[in-house]
C-alpha cells in the first residue's frame, strides 16, 4: 500500500489532495497546524475509507516541525509519496509596502521548508517514489502588486523539482510540481480580501476560478503509475492563465 505525506493536508488544496489519494488507496501522514479537533474530524473521515491515516501537528518552518511528521511516517512503514503543499501568504502588498520578517516568513514556509521536507524525503524514497511539490502561476508571472516575494519563492520551488528530479533520476524516484493558478481556498480569504477571487475570476481564460479537487486530479495522475515517465518538470492547472 502506498504511504504518502501531505503536507497542510488538513483543508484547502492539501485536504482534497488528502481525500483523493486515500480514495486511492494511500496510507496518509497529514501536516496541520489547526486545532487538534478539527485534523481529528479530517482523520475519522479518510479512515472511513479505509486506509490508514494519522495527523501531525508542527510548523514546518521548524526543524521539529518536520521530523515529527518523519517520525510519524517512519513507524507506519515504508514512505512512498510526500505532497509539499503546504504554503502561505500574509498580505497582498508591493514588495516595498511588505514588513522584511513577514518576506522571510513567506521564504520560509514557501521555499525553505518544502526543500527541508524534500531532503528528509531522499533517504526514505525507494524506487517508484515521488515528490510533488504546489507551486504556483505565480512564479510564471511574478504577481507584481501582489506579492513578487512569494511568487520568487514559488518560482525557486519549481527550480528545485527541474534540479532534484534530474539529481534522483537515476535511483528512480520522480519530481514534479503542479502550478495551481486561482484556486477557492481560504488562501484568498485570510489575507483580508474576501472579494479576490470574485473579482479575478472573469481574468481567467475558462472563465472561473478552479475548485481544490481539480488541483487534486493532477496530484493524484502524477502520483501514480500512469505518470511513470514524467518527472524533473511542472504540470500547470490553471485554467489557462
Ligand atoms: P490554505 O490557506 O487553504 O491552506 C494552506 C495550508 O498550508 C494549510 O493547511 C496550513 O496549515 C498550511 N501551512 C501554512 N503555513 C504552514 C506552516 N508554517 N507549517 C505547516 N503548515 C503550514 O491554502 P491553499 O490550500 O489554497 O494552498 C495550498 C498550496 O497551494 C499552497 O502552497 C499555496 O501557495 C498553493 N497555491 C494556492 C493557490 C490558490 O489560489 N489557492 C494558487 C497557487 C498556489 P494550517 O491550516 O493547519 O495552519
């Protein structure tokens, strides 16, 4: 059975993600930091349908952060599959009008921790393994007004899954990335403008913003066995923005 990590897979992106590839058949190790009620609910829910699943607290910013989430994958067997989509942005704000610590928070959790996951992951991987990291069309663009900061960090997530998917090539373990563009998660919501996504929809060549489970789709094919030939590349779903 294969076992896979998902990181932020409590709501949002990560908890379709979450919910598609237990219905697959994946054992899970969800990364949350929200209250321990609300990851037990999610958990109750995937073990419903029977695989194994298990919710660990931290803040992968930290380096505790992710070796409890290792440790939890460790005593359930052997990792086949890690999700690095756990991601942030604090404001939507021209770079010069962004406090400094809130740039390196959003550095943080945006590129350093998912390559800090990505390392612990190498060891653990064997053949047939497979990282998928979210990034973003933000990194295509660069999200000028927006957030430049959190679109470099993107656009360095990318780089490392072209970098490390050509350094693993040769034991067998693929690295890809899918770039969401305008997904209806609460990513818009907690940044203080609740009318973000109404109001950029219509920018968007089909027409609308995506649901959590069409990032899930791409998640789930690149995952599996039918992706067997792809890796070292980024996967766009974005309604062809
Ligand atoms: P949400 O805000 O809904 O979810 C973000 C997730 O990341 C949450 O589960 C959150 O955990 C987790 N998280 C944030 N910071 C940390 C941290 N320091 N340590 C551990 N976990 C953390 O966002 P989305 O579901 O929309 O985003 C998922 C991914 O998709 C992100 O990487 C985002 O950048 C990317 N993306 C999203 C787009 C969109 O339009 N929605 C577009 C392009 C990319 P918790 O809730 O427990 O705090």
């Amino acid at each position: 059975m294969p076992l896979t990590i998902v990181t932020g897979g409590t709501r949002g992106i990560g908890a379709a993600v979450a919910a598609r590839l237990a219905a697959e058949g994946h054992d899970l190790v969800l990364g949350h930091r929200s209250d321990a009620a609300s990851a037990a609910a999610v958990v109750a829910r995937l073990e419903a349908v029977g695989v194994r699943c298990v919710a660990v607290p931290g803040d992968l910013t930290t380096d505790e952060g992710i070796e409890a989430l290792y440790a939890a994958a460790d005593d359930l067997g052997a990792l086949t599959g890690v999700v690095n989509n756990a991601g942030a942005t604090y404001r939507f704000a021209p770079l010069a009008d962004t406090p400094a610590d809130e740039v390196r928070r959003t550095i943080d959790v945006n590129l350093t921790a998912p390559i800090l996951v990505a390392r612990a992951a190498v060891h653990r991987l064997g053949r047939g393994g497979v990282i998928v990291n979210i990034t973003s069309g933000a990194a295509t663009i660069g999200s000028p007004g927006e957030y430049v900061h959190y679109a470099a960090a993107k656009a360095g997530l990318d780089l490392l899954t072209r970098g490390l998917g050509l350094e693993l090539a040769d034991r067998g373990i693929r690295v890809v990335a899918v770039a969401p563009g305008l997904i209806e998660t609460e990513l818009h919501t907690t940044t203080g403008d609740p009318g973000r996504v109404a109001r950029m929809a219509p920018q968007i060549p089909l027409g609308r913003a995506g649901q959590p489970e069409e990032i899930a789709g791409a998640v789930a094919w690149l995952m599996s066995e039918e992706a067997s030939y792809v890796t070292a590349t980024t996967l766009r779903v974005a309604g062809g923005r």
